[in-house]
C-alpha cells in the first residue's frame, strides 16, 4: 500500500514540477526589468559624455526616457501619453534628457557633484553623442547548442506543417501534437501494459489482504505490505515501472513549448539575439521609436510576430541598434511571418477578461478536467484505496487543472489551443489504448480461487489472539499474532505474591474415640468370632 502510495505521490510530484518548471519559464519574459543600478563616478569618466553613456544603459526607463528626449520629447512631461504616435521631430528636449539622468542619480557625494556639474553643461550635441555611444551591435550569427539545434530542427517540420495548411499557425500546431501524440504511443503502450499486469494481480493482492481482513494495527499493516510487495517482485509486476513514460515526457513538453512560443528563433531559424532585439523595439515607448506594445508575461515571439506584423518598418532607424537595418533586413528577407489568427481571432495575444479569448482558458480548464477524469476510468484502480489517496486523487483533480488555467492567462492563446487539442487527443489515445487491451474483469470466482491458492501455498488467515487468562498451547504467541511466522514472545509473568507462612502445629497422639454411628450387624458378629479366638 505504501508503494502505491509513493509512485501515485511521485506522478503528483513530477506534473508539479513541470508546472514550475514552466512557471519559472514564463516569468522570465518581456518586461523591462532593471538590476541593481551602480552609477558612482569614476576617474575614467573624463566628461559628461563619457559618464552619462555609461550609467543610461543600467536603467531601461532611463534609457527610453534620454533617446526619447534626443527626438524631441519629454515623456516626464506631466499629461505625456505614452500611447499616441510619435515621429521624430528633429530635435532635442533638453528638460526630457535631464529627466532621464535623474532616473540614474548616484548617491554618493562625490559622484552626486560631478553629475549635477555634468548634468549642467549638457548641450544637444551630447545628447545626440550620447545616444549613439549607447547603441549595441546585435548579433545576426545563429550560434545554437546541442539542444537548440535539435529544436530547430523539430521547429523546421513545425514550418514545414505551417506552409501545408496555408500558412495557419494554429493549424500546424494541430497536427504537430497528432505527430508527437504518434511518436509518444510507445511510451503509453508500455504503461497500459504496466497497468494490465497490475490489473490482472488484483485477486491476489484482494486475497493477501483478506487474509489480514479486519486488523488495523501498525504490525499487521506493515507485514500486509511485505507481502504483497513479494507478491509483486514474484510475479514481476514494479509498481514505479509507469513512472518512466512520465520522466521521459517532461524534457519532451518543455522543449515543445519553447518551439511553440518562440517561431522566430526555433521554427524561422534566427538568431537569439534577434529574437531580444526584436523584444525591445517592441516594447519600446513609441516616443523612443519603439512600437510601445504591452506584452504579457509569455516569454517568447509569438507575441511579438503576431502584433507587429508588418509594423516592423521603424527597425530600421531604431536609435538603440547600430546595425538596426540588417536586423530589419534579417526579419523580413526571404521568410514567411506565420498567420497568428483562428476564426479571426489572433492566436498569437494573450487572453483577457476583456476579449474573446478568455474563452481559451475556460476550455482549457473543461478539457483538461475531463480528460483527467476519463484516463482514470480507463485505468486500473487500486484494490483498495485509502483516504489518503482518494484525497490525493481530489486535489489533484482539481489543481492541474487550474494551474493550466493560470498558464493560459500568462501565454498566448495559442499554447491553450495545443493544449486544449493534446487533452483530447491523451484521451482519445487511452480510449483506443483500453479496447485494444482492455483491463480485465474477475468475478467472485476469481477471488476465491485466488484465497484457495494463497492458503495452498502455506498462507493462513489472521486468527484472533487468545483471551487472557487462558494458557494456549504450544508457543506463547503476541496480542499481534498473524501468522505461524510470527516471532514468539515469552509468556507473561506475574509479579510473585508473598504468602504467610503458618506457624508448624505440634502433633498429639489421638486416641481412639467411640464411633458415634453404630455398628453394621454384620461387623458385630465378626467382633463376636474374634473374642471366641
């Protein structure tokens, strides 16, 4: 029972930290987050130019804020609306650019005197000079790992699925899960065997625990589990055999979710650090040159691929890129930007409470639930199930679900869709899996001619442990007395009880007295005779 016990705790606990796995994926994405910011002056910092490009860059808002100001704006202005379009106006706020440097203040005294010295004497020459000594090169060089070249190439027949639906993303990912379901079904049929084995055990193990039918002490718990574990290691059934296509699943799905959330990188075969420039132009202030999207929480390009679109043209004088052409060259050359949408809705956002999408977490949880539900029916149950368990199985029942619920709210609605169709199609796998080899159904027949060869083989039901005060025969047995394999205890022993000792009686001669019950006739004369002798 304790094995059971364990490999049903250890399923719970590999699908938890696949959800944290891809939980501490997700959190890692798209906003712009600054680290612990160091701006003390130093002896290297010769001018304002110098220092002002060495600190900006610690601070992404700081940043945004200065380029801004180098076209023309003040997004600390009071009533700036970050929102509307913004062109370069060709020139340079002076007020905005000062604000900006605010943002990256040292604190330190001596550092505090040569920045406001240096704040004083800025000019608008510098602030185009500084702006263009903060630009980075990016990268256009696929250098990918082992790992990464793998998914690419699975990225690749991902794309090569998209172009045979017509360019729908979505529909690609359909039949993708319908080929990784394929190429999974292996790994189930071992566990639907694992589970058949286990099924076909059920009379023996119900036989064991008949045998110990009624004792709920800790002794007789522990030797109901001994044997039936030995029963288990007999017929060469191993309980843990089913978490393996588990273990194997788990490096499968995350690698499938980075495919799914980042086409750039995996299925378009970019750069990675095409896929971050192309992060920040979009989450850029439009004040910056940026586009000024709002991006959820799913890390990754699909979200970006499927707002900007076509929107990209500005990458091409974006002011933080020094090779901002050919990144804009390098997206749009020679490759095709999937279609994101779904019955005209755009697959690649992530749901809202606002929009229509938020259908896609809705079925995600429906889905997902019943699919649960339904692999259950399918598979064998234990021949006894605890509380623990029962409670166990309730939980987890309802938090998979929902923490698949709160993934699709951080995710494009993409994810939830090949989510929503991997359900169907897991259940539709052990549907197909049951009638093939369908689990098998004994009848009280069954039972007891599996009680008859456990007691064949030398096994006895528990007997009841002898009442007190009784001396039983044989060995003394202990109040947990299972079988005759059991360890014999001495006998108990009663504390002594001192008796008095009586006092020795001095003897006396007795002399005979007359009998007060006359003498039978007989007797008489038989006294008589003797005196005539």
């Amino acid at each position: 029972m304790k094995k059971k016990t364990m490999v049903r705790a250890l399923a719970v606990a590999l699908s938890l930290v696949l959800i944290a796995v891809m939980l501490v994926a997700l959190t890692g994405c798209g906003g712009k987050k600054d680290a612990g910011i160091d701006s003390a002056w130093t002896a290297n910092d010769e001018n304002g130019v110098i220092y002002f490009s060495r600190i900006l860059p610690l601070s992404a808002e700081a940043r945004e804020m200065f380029v801004a100001a180098s076209r023309g704006y003040n997004m600390a202005a009071e009533g700036f609306d970050k929102n509307a379009d913004a062109p370069d106006l060709g020139t340079v706020n002076l007020d905005g650019a000062k604000a900006a440097l605010d943002k990256v203040k040292p604190t330190d005294d001596a550092s505090v005197v040569k920045f406001e010295e240096f704040k004083a004497a800025l000019t608008a020459e510098q602030v185009d000079e500084i702006v263009v000594r903060m630009q980075e090169e990016v990268s256009l060089e696929v250098d990918n790992g082992p790992i990464d070249t793998i998914l690419v190439w699975i990225g690749k027949f991902l794309q090569i699925l998209t172009k045979i639906t017509g360019g729908k993303y979505v529909f690609g990912l359909l039949i993708f899960a319908i080929v990784v379901e394929l190429l999974m079904l292996p790994f189930g049929i071992k566990q639907q065997k694992n589970s058949l084995k286990q099924a076909k055990l059920r009379p023996k193990e119900m036989a064991i625990r008949n045998k110990y039918k009624g004792r709920t002490d800790q002794a007789t718990q522990q030797k109901m589990a001994q044997e039936i574990q030995k029963m288990y290691q007999d017929e060469g059934y191993n309980p843990m055999g089913g978490c393996l296509p588990l273990l194997i699943q788990l490096p499968v799905i995350l690698a499938l979710y980075q495919i799914v959330i980042d086409p750039l990188r995996y299925v378009l075969g970019k750069a990675a650090s095409l896929s971050t420039a192309l992060t920040t132009y979009c989450t850029t202030a439009k004040a910056a040159g940026g586009l000024g999207l709002e991006l959820g929480a799913g890390k990754g390009t699909i979200e970006l691929l499927s707002q900007a679109g076509s929107k990209i043209d500005g990458l091409q004088g974006f002011a933080y890129f020094k090779n901002a052409g050919e990144c804009y060259n390098a997206l749009t050359a020679n490759i095709t930007i999937p279609d994101f949408t779904l019955f005209g809705l755009n697959m690649g956002q992530i749901p809202t409470f606002k929009s229509i999408l938020v259908l896609v977490p809705i079925l995600t949880f429906v889905f997902y639930f019943a699919s649960m539900k339904l692999n259950r029916k399918f598979m064998p149950q234990p021949a006894m199930q605890d509380a623990q368990m029962g409670c166990s199985n309730n939980m987890m029942d309802i938090m998979m679900p929902l923490m698949s619920v709160y993934i699709a709210f951080i995710v494009p609605a993409a994810v939830g869709i090949y989510w929503i169709f991997k359900s169907i199609l897991s259940t539709l796998k052990q549907f197909v899996m049951s009638k093939v080899m369908p689990m098998p159904v004994f009848t009280e027949e069954d039972y007891k001619a599996a009680e008859k060869a456990l007691k064949g083989k030398g096994g006895k039901p528990a007997q009841q442990a002898p009442r007190a005060g009784t001396a039983p025969a044989g060995k003394v047995r202990s109040l947990h007395y299972i079988d005759e394999d059991d360890e014999p205890l001495p006998p108990p022993v009663c504390d002594a009880v001192e008796e008095p000792v009586a006092k020795p009686v001095e003897e006396k001669p007795t002399e005979e007295k007359p009998s007060a019950v006359p003498h039978l006739k007989e007797d008489r004369k038989n006294n008589a005779n003797d005196n005539k002798k």
